[in-house]
C-alpha cells in the first residue's frame, strides 16, 4: 500500500472534524475524474446534436451511455483512490455503488443539458453571423454596379463630344473594375480607400473638366486607420452626381478624414445643394441607404452616417466609425 501524503493536519484547524485519509483522498480525485470524464460528454453531445424532429435513436443513445460514463468515474476514482488508501477502500465503497451511480447518473444528464444549451447557443449565433454576412455580401454586390453604372456612364457622355478623352476614361473605367473585383475586404487601410477615390476623382475630372474643383484635407497620420471599404468613394460619388453633376458653375468637393481618441470621422463636403429629394438625416439615396446598411452589420451602434445642408451654403456627407477594432 502507497502511504497517503501526510498532508491532512495542515488541511484542517484545531477543533475542527477531522477526515480520514481515504475522504481526503476521495474529495480531492473524484472531481478530477469527473472532470475527465464531462470531456467525454462533451463529445457525445458533439457528436450526437439535438434531432428536430426528436427522434428515439437520440434517446436511446443517451439511456446507455449515462450508466456506462457513471460507473466509469466511480469506478476509475474508486481504483485511484484504492492506490493511495489501501484495497480497503474498495470494499466500502462497493456498499454505496447504487448511491454513487444513481449521483453519477444525474450529474450526467446535467452535464449533457448544460453542453446541448451551450451548443445550441453556439449554433445559434454562427447562423446569425452566417446571414450577417450573406447580406453584407449582397450589399456589396449591390454597390458595385451602382458605382459602375455611374462610371460607364461618364464616358458614354463623352464619346460623342471628344472620343479621344472617352477612350481615357474607358481605360480608367477599367482599371477601376478591376480594382472593384479584386478587393474583397470589408475593411481596409484609409490610405487604399483614398487612392482608389483619387482614380475615380481622375475620371469624373475627365468629364467635367474645370466645373469640379477638388480639394482634400486628410492628415497623413490617418492613413493607416482601417474604414469600410468603399465608404469614402460612396460619399465622393454622392457629391459628384448630387452637387456637380446639375450645376454649371465650378463646384468645389473637399474631402476630410478627423479623428479623436475613439473614433474617426471621414466627411465630404461640396459646395451644391445635394439631392433635392433627400431630406436631412434621411435614409433615401440608393448609395448612402445601402452605406448605412453596411454600417449597421460591421459596426452596430458604433458606426452612424449623417448628411444634410450645412451653414453658409453646400452639402455635407459623413460617416464616423469606431477607432482600434481588431482586424
């Protein structure tokens, strides 16, 4: 017989009831095993998800595998705790097996409750996540042929007044398809979404000319900041068609990346009078609602959109967004 640590005085205070060796023993193994053997439990139920419909099968799975795990972890702490104590034990506690399985029993349909609720929960919310980004997809799907359509129709207004800057702007149409598609991110560095605005600004100047005046106000230290992919162009491309496109006049657009300690604020201003139609603060605009749709699935709460008249005359659009997220 392996002699039981001789630990149990500093366990206990004067005066108070004192265990013997194999209760000490006893309380500190059966836990550990028990923990062993919930594992296995865990992959049964694993294994074996909640049927809908219910089924038999599931049941009976269950009515034979609750014994069987029971006496298990009786009988493994059992013959653990025999090592320490002495064969003794073992007698003792053979007295009690129906007690100790009928325990085991119950812990056992606890433990398969609580990890069927965990798991459903977890089912749960990855098929809630799973649609989250099925619709956020269709969103993105939907603002890249509005943008495009836009694009091409820029140089369909061209080509009857000088082909040769239609042909220019066809290649830039190109090269920003190409960037459209390939970028699949949700999220990307301030700095990619600034110069891939640039490339449309480039276009819309094509068409244009000297009626759009382009300014940017973007501190270098900003660049680096991740926003929505596609966020800034939406807001660049609702000035354009709103405040330049109806107007003979120059129109001046400036674009505006601020940030405080938590969040950063990207703005686009024009010097227009926006869409008629469109109140202030409203969702209404094919672009800026799909732009707050995509708001609300990346950020929730955190994220909002404004736009509306701003004093002294113009326009203003602008999306703030949560600063320090994890990728």
């Amino acid at each position: 017989m392996v002699p039981f640590p001789l630990i149990l005085p500093a366990l206990v205070q004067a005066g108070a009831p004192v265990w013997s060796p194999d209760e000490v023993a006893a309380a500190v193994v059966r836990p550990l095993v028990g923990a062993a053997v919930a594992l296995l439990v865990h992959r049964l139920v694993r294994r074996e998800p909640w049927p809908r419909p219910f089924r038999l099968r599931f049941l009976a799975v269950h009515l034979a595998a609750a014994p069987v795990l029971a006496g298990l972890w009786g009988l493994a702490s059992t013959a653990i705790v025999a090592l320490f104590v002495g064969g003794s034990f073992i007698g003792r506690e053979a007295r009690h097996w129906d007690e100790s399985l009928l325990i085991g029993v119950f812990f056992y349909a606890l433990l398969a409750g609580i990890f069927y609720a965990v798991e459903s929960t977890a089912r749960a919310a990855r098929a809630e996540a799973a649609a989250a980004r099925t619709q956020l997809a269709a969103l993105r799907a939907q603002v890249h042929p509005h943008f495009l359509f836009n694009a091409l129709h820029t140089v369909v207004q061209l080509i009857p007044v000088d082909p040769a800057r239609a042909a220019e702007a066809a290649e830039m149409v190109a090269e920003l398809l190409r960037a459209t598609l390939e970028e699949q991110r949700d999220e990307v560095a301030l700095a990619d979404e600034w110069r891939f605005v640039s490339r449309y600004l480039e276009l819309e100047r094509i068409r244009f000319g000297d009626r759009l005046v382009v300014r940017d106000d973007i501190a270098p230290g900003l660049l680096g900041e991740r926003v929505p992919a596609f966020a800034l162009q939406t807001l660049v491309e609702n000035a354009v068609r709103h405040g330049a496109a109806p107007r003979v006049a120059p129109t001046e657009v400036v674009v505006a990346a601020t940030g405080s300690a938590s969040e950063l604020t990207l703005s686009v201003r024009d010097t227009g009078d926006g869409p008629p139609s469109v109140p202030a603060g409203s969702a209404a605009g094919t672009g800026l609602a799909r732009l707050r749709e995509r708001l609300a699935f990346l950020y929730g709460g955190a994220a909002r959109l404004t736009h509306g008249p701003v004093e002294g005359g113009g326009y203003e659009a602008a999306v703030v967004v949560p600063r320090g997220r994890a990728p």
